[in-house]
C-alpha cells in the first residue's frame, strides 16, 4: 500500500486545514486507516482512526485533544482518506502522518505500533 498525503501548510489559530490521504494498492488486509501527528522532540500520536474501514462494524474514535474540532471520513471511490481540522490551536503544530493497517485489538486504533504502511508526512504549522 502506498499512502501519499496533501494539504498540510501554515494557518493562523482558529484557522482551518484538510488533510488528504491518497492510497493505492488496497489489499484486503487493509482493515484500518489512522491519522497520527508528531511534534518536535514528542513521539508519535495518533489523532484519528477508521477502523473497520470496508466493514459494517465500521468505528470512528479520536484522540481527546481534538475531539469537536477534527473530522475524520473516507472517501472509498476515490480511496482517500480526510481529516478535517477546524479550531487550529498551535499545539496542533507538527506533521501528520496517515497510515493504514491490519485488523487489531478494538479500542487500539489510535496505537501507532499497530500499524504497518505508513505516508511520508505532510508539515501543518499553527501559528
């Protein structure tokens, strides 16, 4: 699977940004999607997941610190994957990563060690 993601850049506080997450190479494996950010010096968080991404237990969970402000959604004609951020505050700086993986543990979808295909990053800067 390959995962290239878009839309990052430098946006004022309060401000709106809409990450995009364009993947190939689906394998039915494919069982969840996640968004997951890492600041300076932090490690990896996971922001936003998908689990069960093509199944009828479909599940969506987020992180605490962007519940009400951040929406994740999917979009399976095109294969891609969203995350809507609105209310930017500058402690949402760093780079978002979207990775996909296997089914896991219900309630570990936010767990970055689950996942194996991971994009290469795209910069989002509140400030």
């Amino acid at each position: 699977v390959q995962l290239v993601e878009s839309g990052g850049g430098l946006v004022q506080p309060g401000g709106s940004l809409r990450l995009s997450c364009a993947a190939s190479g689906y394998t039915t494996s494919t069982y969840c999607m996640g968004w997951f950010r890492q600041a300076p010096g932090e490690e990896r968080e996971g922001v936003a997941s998908i689990y069960g991404i093509w199944t009828g237990d479909r599940r969506i969970a987020y992180a605490d610190s962007v519940k009400g402000r951040f929406t994740i959604s999917q979009d399976n004609a095109k294969n891609t994957v969203y995350l809507q951020m609105d209310s930017l505050e500058p402690d949402d700086t760093g780079i978002y990563y979207c990775a996909q993986g296997p089914r896991m543990p219900a309630g570990q979808a936010l767990g970055a060690r689950w996942y194996s295909s991971w994009g290469q990053g795209t910069q989002v800067t509140v400030s």
